[in-house]
C-alpha cells in the first residue's frame, strides 16, 4: 500500500473529476509503474487535499493517512505553509513551527512501520532580484527547503528535490511550458514531479 499526501498539487481532483487518483503526478506515477511492473499488485490512496498546510496533514494524519497502513508513504507540503507566513494570513506556518509538526507526522509514521518520501516544495520562478511577491516567495523557499532535507535525514527518507528539478528545467525553457504560475503545474510540470519520484523509487 502506497498513500500519496499532500496538497493541491496532490490532489488534482481526485475528490471529484479525477477520483481516485487525481490528474497529476499521483496518477501517472500509479501508471508508470503499472506501465514497468504489471504483474505487481499495489494498492494506491491518495490523500492529497488542495489548500493543505502541514498543520492540516497533522490534523487528519490518523484518519487520511495512518489507518491504511501504507507501506510506503508520500508526503508533498510547504507551499501553503510558506504563503500564510509571507503573507501574515490565517494560520501561519513559518519553518520552525513547520519542523515541528513535519517532525510530529514523520515520527508517527516511522513508529507505523512505513518507509517515507519527502517530495520539496516548489516555486516555477526565476524572480529573485525584484521588490515582487515571486522574489520574496524565492527568497523565504530556502527555508522550508532545508527543513525538508533535515527531517529527509534524520528519518532516513528518500528524498524528491523538485525545486532543483524545476529549476533545471527553466535553464531550458519558459515556466509556461511548465506551469500557468508558480504553483500548480500543468501536465508536463507533473511529469516532472512523476519523474523525480520514481526515480528516487529506484523505478
């Protein structure tokens, strides 16, 4: 059993137009692997809601995530958690309080028996040098990034460095290419994500 959590950009409809799996990376991961291994029978949830915060993962991690008794667990979260706190919105996240509930989550699911994957969260910008909301964004995202590779680290994760995968991709062609704005990839973002996981997976 494999459970995918995370975000909007886990989600992608799958409570709705694309249930069960959603339109993104979730589904053409569940799909590539299907593609490479068709006699493997895994089971698939993906517990992605848009808007999610890890304050959020936190909150429903028993219900969504830890009674299926994944084998393996996916986790996508940070730049909900990021936008609050640039922002001054309802609920912010800033990076100490986002270790703090990232560590609570990950050692609850160490304690379950799954193995984890920590996939980054991303920014589909090269604006570092303005006074604009997307060069403060880039500015803070570090952070929250280095947060990701400490708990990848210290639970022995694996671990998906999608902001270095996009920003990679950007040396070649426009965000557009890759994403309408900076946040919710369209079909060739999501293969980059797709493509960074399983790669990490070993597939």
């Amino acid at each position: 059993m494999v459970v995918f959590a995370g975000n909007s950009i886990t989600d992608c409809g799958r409570r709705d137009a694309h249930a069960p799996y959603g339109s993104g990376y979730v589904h053409q991961v569940i799909d590539l692997i299907a593609a490479r291994y068709p006699d493997r029978n895994l089971r698939y949830v993906n517990a992605g809601i848009g808007g999610n915060t890890v304050q959020d993962l936190r909150d429903r991690w028993q219900d969504d995530v830890l009674r299926h008794q994944p084998d393996w667990v996916t986790v996508k979260i940070g730049i909900n958690d990021l936008h609050r706190t640039l922002s001054n919105g309802q609920n912010p996240v800033p990076p100490d309080l986002f270790n703090k509930l990232y560590h609570d989550i990950l050692t609850r699911t160490r304690n379950s028996g799954a193995s984890l994957v920590l996939i980054d969260p991303f920014y589909i910008s090269n604006d570092t040098d303005s006074s604009s909301w997307r060069a403060k964004v880039m500015a803070l995202l570090p952070q929250y990034l280095e947060v990701v590779q400490h708990l990848a680290d210290e639970f022995g994760a694996l671990h998906v460095h999608t902001h270095e995968l996009f920003q990679e991709q950007l040396k070649y062609r426009p965000a557009d290419a890759l994403c309408p704005e900076p946040v919710h990839p369209n079909f060739s973002g999501h293969i980059v994500i797709a493509h960074g996981l399983l790669e990490v997976l070993g597939w």
